[in-house]
C-alpha cells in the first residue's frame, strides 16, 4: 500500500530547484510540527530503501530514514537513481551520514517526509 500511495505522490510531484536559500532548520523529530512548510531537516541517515521500480523520467525511489528507522521512522526523504546500479550507490553513501534536506514537508500515513527531486536540496553536514 506504502507503494501506492508512494507513487501516486511522486507522480503528482512538479520538479522544482530549490536555491540554497534561508528556510527553516529543523530536527527530524520537529518535522511533524511543520507539515506544509518548506524547511531544512537535518538528522543522521540510519535506513534506507531502494524501491524495485522507477517513476517514470525520475528513476528509482530510494526512502531514507533519519534518526529512526522502520518500522517507526520520524522521518524519511525521498530521492532518486537513475538505475539499479546508481540507486544501490546512492543508499550508502548517505548511511550513517549526518545530512540536511531542504523542501515541502509532507506526510504520508502519519510519518513526515520530504520528496527531494533534486540533488540540490540533500546536503552532507562536514564533519559528521
């Protein structure tokens, strides 16, 4: 069902650039409280899940979880590979990592999410 929704979601998702610009900075843990608001959530990458299946023109989604992993995540973000090859690449190099997401908070079934269609918006925090 996650799936369904999931693309339904990323099919209605309009690509934007997102400029390095001031928004809010947030903790994973905080992003519930600014569902609908564009901000930046910050935490540490501790799952992730590559899907089996493109979206078409945007690759294959790949959920990374912050500071809480399935089954009860605070919050994920979404990004995209291009193929098997480059999506498999992309989950662990952010494990373990500590990163900032810049977008629209979401939510879908209760959890908090930001879908980053961008490379632009996912920055790695220096030092961490």
């Amino acid at each position: 069902m996650r799936n369904v929704v999931l693309t339904a979601c990323l099919l209605a998702v309009t690509p934007l650039t997102f400029a390095q610009t001031e928004s809010k900075h947030l903790t994973s843990a905080d992003a519930k409280n600014h569902i609908g608001e564009t901000a930046t959530v910050c935490g540490t990458v501790v799952d992730s899940k590559v899907w089996k299946y493109g979206i078409g023109g945007k690759g294959r989604p790949i959920n990374l979880d912050l500071d809480q992993p399935e089954p009860n995540p605070v919050f994920y973000f979404v990004t995209f590979g291009d193929d098997r090859t480059k999506a498999d690449d992309v989950a662990p190099a952010y494990k373990g990592k500590q990163v900032c997401v810049t977008g629209k908070v979401d939510q879908l079934r209760g959890t908090p999410f930001i879908m980053a269609t961008e490379k632009t918006q996912i920055s790695l925090q220096p030092g961490k």
